[in-house]
C-alpha cells in the first residue's frame, strides 16, 4: 500500500543536501531480478525523457522536497532488506549519488532503475544498475549513453522495452555489439504494455535461444499500474 512521506518541517532544509520526491512506498518488486520480492522504492521527481510508453508521467514533475535524513529514516520504519531508487530518472538530481550510499551503508541491498541517458560514472558500486536501453519505438534511442556500458559491473542488469519486431531485432544487435549476455547479470526484456504480446515476445526468444530473462510487470498484473505500487 502506498505510503506517501508526510511534508518535512526539518528547518535545516535549506542547507542539508535535500532531494525532490514523488512518492515512497513498500511493494513487491514488479520486475528485474528481484521481481516479488518485498521491497522500499523511492520514487524521484523529474526526467529528461518522453518514451512513448511512460508509466510514470506523474513523476515528471511536481514532487516534495526532502532531506536525506529524512528519506532514510522513512526508509528504515517499513525495515526492508531491498531498497529500490527509480523516477522519473533519479540520476537527474545529483544528490541520488549520496542517497545511494547512504542507503547502501545501512545495509539494504540497493537498485538504482535508470533511463541510460545520464552518466553511471559516481553510483556507488555497491548498487544494482538496471539500465533501461532505449528502443527506437521508444521515442529516445538517441539519448542513449553508450559510455555507460563499460561502467556496467557483473551484478548489473540491462533493461529493454520491446514495442515491435524492429526493436527486438535492434536489440538483438545491441546484445551482440556490446556482449551483454557476459556483461552483466541478466538482460530482460518486457513487452511494452499494449503494444507487443508478452506471448509473441516469449515465442521470438524461444525461437532465437536468446540469454535473455522475459519479465511482465507484477505490479499491473496486481494493482493495475496505480500509483504507489
């Protein structure tokens, strides 16, 4: 169940390195490879990107500001063991860096859900990238940062939404050019809601014996994609 942050009254605000949020709430993990499990996400406001197929266009903008003490302390009452940092793109703020470490000293184990087109280069390495390479049905294959893939560590995980068979076969491309499969820890593939079948698409891995994971969301089969979820 959603559980937005009450509005922080901390009269160090202004001089305390502080973050803009959309909401924080404790669900199951929908997707990557702790998908079910019990997790805390915070939910970053703002992105410089339009994909197409958004699901989280209410966290383009608006938000609250909050301190890092005080995220970590709202953090700490659900007791979690996985944290989840995602947007919007919470790599657009600069202080998701220090939250991530902060975060990753307490002892939870850490997910940073990002949209490829920000620098990876200060992200503690203690975090599990999940790097969402952008399709050309996306919208955005332009704002790719390719200068994020050397940065990728073995835990990592690579992201793709496939909107089409175009996408998948520049995926398919993609995972070759940059050896992904050896890379990182899993490469998953999601059909794009309402554009592409989740059975098409497991027919065309199969077809292909791709070292792929195929996840669907969990949490618009569960909740329907309502926010807080």
């Amino acid at each position: 169940m959603a559980d937005h942050a009450p509005q922080s009254t901390d009269s160090t605000l202004d001089t305390t390195p502080t973050l803009r949020l959309t909401e924080m709430f404790y669900s199951l993990q929908g997707e990557t490879r702790t998908v079910g499990l019990p997790t805390v996400f915070v939910r970053l406001t703002g992105c410089p990107l339009r994909c197409v197929y958004c699901d989280t266009e209410y966290a383009f903008s608006g938000g609250e500001i909050f301190t890092l003490d005080h995220i970590a302390a709202k953090v700490a009452e659900w007791q979690p063991r996985y944290v989840t940092v995602t947007g919007g793109e919470p790599l657009a703020q600069p202080n998701c860096l220090p939250l991530l470490i902060r975060l990753c000293d307490a002892g939870y184990e850490v997910s940073l859900e990002t949209g490829g087109a920000m620098p990876l280069a200060g992200v503690d390495p203690r975090v599990v990238t999940v790097l969402d390479l952008k399709t050309p049905a996306s919208g955005e294959m332009s704002r790719n940062d390719y200068a994020n893939i050397p940065l990728l560590k073995p835990h990592d995980q690579v992201k793709f939404v496939i909107c089409d068979r175009a996408d998948y076969e520049w995926m398919r491309f993609k995972l070759e050019e940059y050896q992904l499969a050896t890379r990182v820890a899993e490469v998953l593939l999601s059909p794009s809601h309402g554009q592409l079948s989740g059975r098409e698409l497991a027919e065309w891995i199969l077809e292909d014996n791709l070292p792929v994971r195929m996840q669907l969301q969990l949490h618009k089969i569960l909740w329907n994609d309502e926010p807080g979820h």
